[in-house]
C-alpha cells in the first residue's frame, strides 16, 4: 500500500469524527495526493484515532511502514494550553477478515498493538512552511491474513502526508552455477532465511546441500554448496550458463574448465562430447585417460642379432623405428620348431626355457635355453604395446632361423640309494632326459652335510660305490654327466645316509692299519701347518702390508671358504640356484609390510617348511614392473647371504623365484634396524651390553674380512638386532668381492656410484677403493653410534663410553691399508673390552657417566675442539 499514488479518497475511518480530517494536497513535485491532518491543540485531552483499509498479508511475516508527515512547533501557536504535543503514536492490528467497523475494535491500546511514538525531527512555525520528515517503523512476526495500520494523535498540529506499508525480499539469483528463487525475509530484522537451490540446467552437483541465507534486509549471503557444469558443457554468460562444446572440442570432465580440443588423432560427430573417437587405424588402451592422444600399434623390431651356444641362444635386437606414439613398448618372443623335411613349424615345447620371461619383455634381450641338439629353430620377435589388443590385425615381429648344435647333457633328475654300510653306500641314478648325445661317465660329488668340503669321484655308469665315509652320518650328494660337449649340470642336493657301526673286534682289527696310517698322515699334516705358520709369521712382521698377509694365509688354510662373485657367472641364475635353496611358495605366509627397500617391500611372515616347525621370517619382495637387470641385482643379494654361515651374519632361508613376487626369505630380527633400536631406547643399556653388541659386529665383520668380502656400506642401519640383542650384519646390496690383487687388493666402484660419505674411509671416498680397511672405519663410526645412541656427528666422548673405548677409535694404533685400522687390531680388542667389569664402587660408572681425570679431560678437548672434522684422525 502506498498512498502517494492514490487520487481518489481514501476513506480511512476516524474516530472521534471531528478528529482527523482528509484533505488534498500537492507533493514536493506538485503532483496531487491525499493527505490527513489534524489541530485540535486548543482543546485538552486529545485522543483522535486514524485507520485505514484491511490490509492483505501474502505470507509476509515482517511489514515496514514509511511515514512522511509534517508537525507544527508548538511554541509557534500562541495561547494554547500545555497539553499540546509534537509526536503521534502508530499501532497496527491483526485480522483474519476485514470485519473492522466504526466501533470495532475498542479504540485504545488493547486490542491494538502499539509500533513506535512517532517524533519529528523537524518541526515548522507559523512563518516556515511545512518541513516533510520521513520515518520508517516494521512491526512482526505477523500470523493472520492481514492486518490494520492506526495513527493517534494526543494533541498535536500535523499532517499525515503519505502511508506506504512493504515488505523486503531477496529477489530470485543465480550462485555457483545453482537457481534460488525469491524469498521473504524473516519475522526479525537479524532472521536468515533458508533458500533452497537447484542446478542450472547442464549442471551437476558438486556438494549438497544446496541453499542459499537470506538475511532481514533481503540481501543474499554466502552460498552453501555448488554446482558446477557437467562432462560436455562449459561456463558462459559469467557463469550463469553452461553451453555445449562445439564441434571439435570436448570436455571429459564435470567442473569449470573450459573445453579443450580433441587430441591428435581424434575428433568428434556432435556436440556436447564427453570424449574424442578415435580415427581408423588407433586407439585407446582401457587405461588412458578420455584426454590422451590416439595411438597406433608399434612397427616391427630391427637388427636381430642371434648368438647360437650349443642348444642354448641369445637374441637381441633393436627399438621399432616407430612405437606407435606410445612409450609402453613391451615383446613378445614366439619359438616355433621347424622340420626341414616337412617344411613344417610348430610351436616349441613347455621345456624351453626363456630368461627373464617369453612375454612381455621390456629389454631388448633374451636368453634362451633347453633348446634340443641339431634342430633348426624360427623366433618371431613381436613388437606391441598398450593398444595391441585393441587392433584386430596380429603385431608386427621380425623372425630369425637358427640351427641348434650338439650340447653338455641335461640335468640328472633322480637319484636312489641301493645300499649302505657304516663306511661305504651305494647309489645310482636315472640318465639325463636329454643327454645330447652319448654320455661318456659321470662325476659324482658329496660332502658331509653341514660340512663345505666336498670330494668327486666318476663312474663309467650310472650307478657308484662311495667308500670311506662316517658310520651314522648324513652326505648331501649331486652327480652330473659329460658328453663330448662337457659336462652338464649337477643334479639337486639329495641326502643319504650310512648305518651305525657293529662294533665287532674283528672289524677293528682290519681297520688298524687305516687308523694307523690316518694318525700318522694327520701328524705330518700338523707338522706342516706349524711350519707353514712359523713362515708366514716371519713374514708377516717383515711385510709392510698385513693385509695381503693375511689374504693369503686364507689360501695356505686347508679346509677355508673363499667368497664367489654372483657376478662372475655367465648366467647370474646359476649363482642363485648354487647358493640359495628354492623355496615352495606354498609353504610362506606373508602377514604384514613392515617397510620398504629398494627393489620393494619388505615383509613380516611366517615359513613352514615339511619336516620342519614354523618359524617367523623377513621376506623382501621384488616390486611390480621390474627389469631383468633389477631382477638380477636383486637376487644377487641372495646369492651373496647363502654363501655366508656365522651367527652374526643375517641367514639366508632361500628364495622364491618360479612365482610371482620374486621373494628372498631371511631369518626375522624383532628389534629391526640397531640405529632405530637405539634411539628407541636411549640410555637404557649398560657398558658391557654395548660393548657386547659391538663384539658381534665385529666378529661378523672379521668373518666378511676372512671370507674376502668387503661390505662398503657398514652403519648401525645396516644391522639387525634380534629378541637377545645378537647384532647381525645385513644389507649387501652396495658389497662387492675383494679382488685377490698382490699389487691392488681394492675394489673400485663404477662411476656414479652413491658412497655413504658419513661412514666411508676419507681413501674410498676420494679415490672409490674400497678395501676391509675402509670397512674398519666404517666399524668405528658404528662404534660411535652405539655408544653415543645416535647418527654419528663429531669428535666428543658419548656418554656411556669407557674413555680407552673413545682413545682406540679416536688413536692412529693399529692402522691398516692407507692410514685406517685393521680389523685384526679392532676386533680382539672389542672382545677384550666386552669383558671388562666395571668397579662396584663407582657410582658414576653404574649410572652410564665417567668422571674425568685432568689428564683426560685434556685429551677429550682435543677432540672436541670447537670447528674440528668429525671423522677420526689420519
């Protein structure tokens, strides 16, 4: 309602009737209005009432009203009374039906309700002409279908100008590609009212709910959840629409990302494209992504080159001259078997063998085997890739012909036990299945079990007798044949065993003269080994390289057990089917990742293997995606760890090969990793448990060293703590043989190759040679760790640490090879200091602390002087 529209009259009733008055009247712009006026200030006790017509509500809650009226000042009229006034009061009342009448309701506060008293904030005087004020006034909540305004005057000379009564709304928008429609404020000026949203059309919801605050001024709030355009559609119209993608273009994706073109090889039929087809002749791999290119098969590989070795083969070859647009290249390796008579090719048999794999290779090499003598052979080399399956014609391949020649035999596969006595057995065996040709004999050798020494004997069939062994003793036995070609590979490890002894006098009296001359070869045996001793004794202290002493005393010590490179063997697999024992999958039971290496993950798990209680194991797999050369390396740790047998290197259970994951199997250490171990349990051991933990280093490490193997990456990191604190030596991925050099016994590493600078020899660093002297000094950056409970950092005394402890590993006594100490030196002094109690009476050294003497303090300054390297001194 607003009055200052309305020229005809309004018709408000008043009450009394000599009250208010309706008059006309002109506006600010002369326009004509109705207006009603009232001056009744000569008379006392005013009370003048002013109502206007029903009023509907249309779920309105809250109504302003906006009143311009004009008041008279009161000083300005002479002769009045006391009783004139300058406001008026506004009320309003609710009805559901315009039922008001002249006497109905009472005139009087109840039942109207009052608003606000209404002020001027300007007045006029009888010479002034009228000042218009303009005030606004909202009453609510309003529940009934419509309402009344009503004016009293109390004695006042005004004009009531205009009435205008409204509401406020929040008028219809567009917000985060969503429609909310118009909505009413509230029933107080602080209310926010709830709008809910919907999606533009072509829009998706992003987040929910959708709605929108509107607060009692009608203005929008921040918005709740989004929209956002859907696959097909980009934004326009400032982001009040969303229009298909043209031709040409697509959009793979819902969100507010324009549309892209189609990429190479590619295009569209309609509009609104979630996704570009592919032209003929490429395709899409299931996963690509929508907005990758289209791509092609791969041409056909170039420059076979093939290396036939008796039945065995290598094939290598070199990139397509085109891969299709993709960088997924893999081959395949297809063996067909060629009659030239029949000039006929069919598949190989399951028996050949293809090193890494027959499919799905990512080299660009192969090595073949088990292939039969005096056969001609055709190898299709396929080229394909992530699509190849896709394209309804075969890949393309180049193929090669090769003739086999005559091979060593294959590989005895059974072995039987005729016989046995307390010093003698009988075996025999099943010929090879494939003996390429005609077997000459067969060598035969065997070994005590748990023993490393082994004796061969041959026999021209394929049966033999093994005399002069143990009575009630295990022999672990292989035997391989020999052809013109040479000899094939030894069988697997098979276990026999002799009887027990009868005891009988008769049977001692024969073997008299065998006990006697044993004794008598075993005193000459002694004899030469004491002088060979005095010899390298004399040698030793005269030498000025105690080290190559040492070496090759391990070649004049009958019975010792030298290192073998993995490396060295032609076929890296030979090595790890040599020194590791293949372990059925079946029989390990994978439980938990408790980290990472490398090459994959490492495992906690179980192992079961028949004849044997379950024990709990560590088990490294190979990752996913792996070369044949990661294949290899990381295998070669596993023929490395089942060369070694000490009790303060980490046991090598076996590994798993012939399935996927490829596993090595190793004994499970429950304190992991000795530098968490002892961060985890800082202050918590004595001396001697420290100490002790570095004897079995130590003697692990003196083991490496006597075996030629040097570690190259010995730290607290790379030792493993079991449940009795027993520190074995783990980790051979950077290890590499001692090379049996007079002039040079180093090893220097390729270039490139990471060095652990913190634990390495200042020589190995510089110069890449790696040496067991460069492993001693690692050993005492070890030392340092342990005893400090942390990272190795500088010079100073740790805590805990016995001084002469700190003075051996700070001293120049004992150095080795370029300045550094030996192991010979280290160790028996390691040993020595583990069995060194500590005096009962002293406090401080119960409590892990040391007091110092002066002279000790002295020399503890002087390596901790401020600035100094921390490394020990050369």
């Amino acid at each position: 309602m607003d009055t200052k529209w309305v020229t005809s009259e309004l018709a408000w009733t008043t009450h009394p009737e000599t009250g208010w008055e309706e008059v006309s009247g002109y506006d600010e712009a002369m326009n004509p209005i109705r207006t009603y006026q009232v001056c009744n200030v000569r008379e006392a006790n005013q009370n003048n009432w002013l109502r206007t017509k029903f009023i509907q509500r249309q779920d309105v809650q809250r109504v302003y009203v906006e009143l311009k009226f004009t008041v008279r000042d009161c000083n300005s009229i002479p002769n009045i009374p006391g009783s004139c006034k300058e406001t008026f009061n506004l009320f309003y009342y609710e009805s559901d039906t315009d039922s008001a009448s002249a006497n109905s309701p009472f005139w009087m506060e109840n039942p109207y309700i009052k608003v606000d008293t209404i002020a001027p904030d300007e007045s006029f005087s009888k010479l002034e002409s009228g000042r218009v004020n303009t005030k606004v006034r909202s009453f609510g909540p309003l529940s009934k279908n419509g309402f009344y305004l009503a004016f009293q005057d109390l004695g006042a000379c005004m004009s009531l100008i205009s009435v205008r009564a409204f509401y406020k709304k929040c008028s219809n928008t567009i917000a985060g590609f969503a429609i909310f429609p118009e909505t009413l404020t509230g029933a107080e000026p602080t209310s926010l009212v709830i709008a809910p949203g919907t999606c533009i059309p072509n829009a998706v919801e992003v987040s929910v709910p959708l709605k929108l605050y509107c607060n009692g001024d009608g203005e929008w709030m921040v918005p709740v959840g989004a929209c956002t355009c859907a696959a097909g559609y980009e934004p326009a119209m400032k982001d009040t629409q969303c229009q298909a993608c043209g031709p040409g273009t697509f959009k793979s994706k819902q969100g507010e990302g324009p549309c892209s073109p189609c990429p190479p090889n590619s295009r569209t039929t309609a509009g609104a494209a979630t996704v570009c087809i592919c032209r003929s002749g490429f395709f899409r791999a299931d996963t690509d992504p929508a907005d990758s290119a289209c791509t092609s098969v791969p041409s056909a590989p170039r420059s076979v080159i093939s290396n036939v070795n008796e039945t065995s083969l290598v094939l290598e070859w070199s990139e397509p001259q085109d891969a299709g647009g993709r960088d997924d290249l893999l081959y395949n390796v297809i063996c067909k078997k060629c009659s030239v008579e029949r000039r006929l090719c069919t598949r190989c048999d399951d028996n050949v063998e293809f090193v890494p794999r027959q499919l799905g290779l990512t080299e660009r090499r192969i090595y073949i085997s088990n292939l039969m003598a005096h056969t001609q052979y055709t190898f299709e080399i396929q080229a394909v890739n992530g699509i190849s399956s896709k394209s309804p014609y075969p890949p393309h391949f180049a193929s090669v012909n090769i003739t086999t020649n005559q091979a060593a035999p294959s590989a005895v596969p059974t072995m039987h036990l005729h016989s046995s006595t307390g010093n003698s057995m009988t075996l025999s065996w099943t010929p090879p299945e494939r003996p390429n040709g005609i077997i000459l004999d067969y060598e035969i050798k065997y070994s005590e079990k748990g023993d490393g020494i082994a004796n061969t004997v041959t026999s021209q069939k394929n049966s033999v007798r093994l005399d002069g062994l143990k009575a009630n003793a295990r022999y672990m036995v292989q035997v391989r044949a020999r052809t013109v070609a040479g000899y094939g590979r030894y069988s697997l490890p098979t276990e026999f065993q002799t009887t027990a002894e009868d005891g009988s006098t008769g049977k001692t009296f024969q073997e008299l003269p065998l006990i006697v001359g044993s004794a008598t070869a075993g005193l000459l045996f002694v004899i030469v080994v004491v002088i060979i001793a005095i010899v390298c004794f004399r040698k030793q202290r005269n030498s000025t390289d105690p080290e190559y002493t040492e070496k090759l005393q391990q070649y004049v010590t009958p019975g010792m057990k030298v290192y073998i490179d993995p490396f060295t063997y032609e076929d890296p697999n030979e090595a790890v089917r040599e020194f590791a024992k293949e372990i059925d999958i079946s029989c390990v039971k994978i439980e938990e990742v408790i980290g990472a290496g490398e090459f994959g993950e490492v495992c906690r798990g179980r192992l079961k293997l028949p004849g044997r209680r379950e024990i709990f194991v560590a088990i490294k797999t190979l990752k996913v995606g792996y070369t044949e050369r990661q294949r290899r390396d990381f295998l070669s740790e596993a023929s490395i760890m089942g060369q070694f047998d000490h009790p303060n290197i980490i046991h090598l259970e076996g590994v798993v090969t012939k399935s996927r994951p490829v596993m090595i199997i190793t004994e499970f250490m429950e304190n992991c990793a000795l530098d968490s171990f002892l961060r985890l349990n800082d202050g918590q051991f004595t001396v001697i448990q420290l100490v002790g933990m570095l004897r079995g280093i130590a003697a692990g490490m003196k083991y490496l060293s006597e075996m030629n193997y040097v570690h190259r990456d010995l730290a607290a990191r790379n030792i493993l703590v079991n449940s009795n604190l027993v520190c074995k030596v783990s980790d051979f991925g950077l290890s590499r043989f001692l090379e049996d050099d007079p002039a040079d016994p180093t090893y220097t590493s390729s270039l490139g190759g990471k060095i652990p600078i913190r634990w390495t020899a200042p020589e190995a660093i510089a110069y890449r040679k790696f040496t067991s002297a460069s492993d001693v000094w690692s050993y005492g950056i070890v030392m340092w760790e342990v005893m400090s409970y942390g990272p190795f950092q500088r010079a100073f005394c740790p805590r805990c640490c016995p001084m002469g402890t700190h003075i051996h590993v700070m001293g120049r006594d004992g150095m080795g090879h370029g300045g550094t100490p030996s192991r010979r030196v280290v160790a028996p002094w390691t040993e020595a200091g583990q069995h060194r109690s500590l005096p009962r009476g002293d406090k401080a050294q119960r409590d892990g602390t040391r007091p110092l003497s002066h002279a000790h303090r002295e020399q503890r300054d002087t390596h901790e002087r401020p600035g100094s390297a921390p490394s020990v001194s050369r």
